[in-house]
C-alpha cells in the first residue's frame, strides 16, 4: 500500500540522500561540471524557517518516492503564496501506472491545505542515459498546469 505524507525535512533527509545518487545519474545534466553537492546547511534554514514542503511516497516502511517545495510569496506576487518545486523523484521499482500522478496531486493537495495557491516547476528536456525521456510535461498538462515560460543555461568562466 502506498502512503503519502508530509513529513519534516530534518525526520527525512537522510533516506532521502540514499536516492539521491541515482535520481541524480538518472536526471541531471553536465554532471562533471555540476557535481551533486547539495547545501544541507540552507535547506535546515528554509526548514527552520517554514519555507520547506517535503511530501514522502513510502510502501511500507521503504522510502518510494519524494517531493520538495519551497513555499514563500513570490517576488513579484507577494499577496499570493507561491510553492516551486525543487526536487521530485519516484524510484523506478515503484513507478507503475500513476505514482508520480499521484504524488503530484497529493503535492498539491497538501499545499493548498497549508495555503499554498500557486505551484511551479520545470521539467527536464534531455533523455535519461537509458534513453528514457525525462519530459513530464505531459503529466502536468494532464493534471491541470500550463506551461509559463521556458528557462536557459549557459556556461561562463573558465573550466
């Protein structure tokens, strides 16, 4: 049976860095040049601070799945709390049918319940050294949400 919860950062970190070598390897682009070094320090802060969402998917007693929000005003909205999400993962054992939808919806029933009225998030473009594609776009369109923008990168500096 899968459970959803809303569980406090510090209770759930260290599961949470078992996957994140593999949900990093799996989605993560320019590995070499950003290696994963997650500031723990800051994300205590946003803990302590109440700006954290952490949602956990679990069977049983196993850690399935993830999802982290970071919950303020936005910059230029400040009347209306915004949720933007920074990491969300289902390991792939666990993956069947409509985990990550459920995940999603559980996401944003728990947000709205803390007044949240406003969630975003990007997807990755590239594909997985599988193969497979790491667009979820289409899940997101499935579940109500709109693309707003697309977002760049580049390099600068010597490497």
């Amino acid at each position: 049976m899968t459970l959803y919860a809303v569980e406090p950062w510090s209770d759930v970190v260290g599961e949470m860095r078992g996957l994140w070598q593999a949900h990093f390897r799996e989605v993560a682009s320019d590995q070499e040049r950003a290696p994963l070094d997650p500031d723990l320090e800051a994300y205590g802060r946003l803990e302590a601070a109440g700006a954290l969402h952490v949602l956990t998917m679990r069977e049983g007693r196993v850690l399935a799945g993830y999802l982290v929000a970071l919950v303020w005003p936005h910059l230029h909205h400040r009347s209306v709390s915004h949720a933007f999400f920074d990491l969300y993962y289902v390991r792939p054992a666990h993956r069947r049918w409509t985990a990550g939808i459920r995940l999603f919806r559980e996401a944003e029933r728990t947000l709205a319940a803390r007044g949240v009225r406003r969630m975003m998030t990007g997807t990755k473009l590239h594909v997985a050294p599988s193969g497979r594609s790491l667009d979820v776009g289409p899940i997101f369109r499935r579940l109500g949400w709109v693309e707003m923008e697309r977002q760049y990168g580049k390099w600068i500096g010597a490497w």
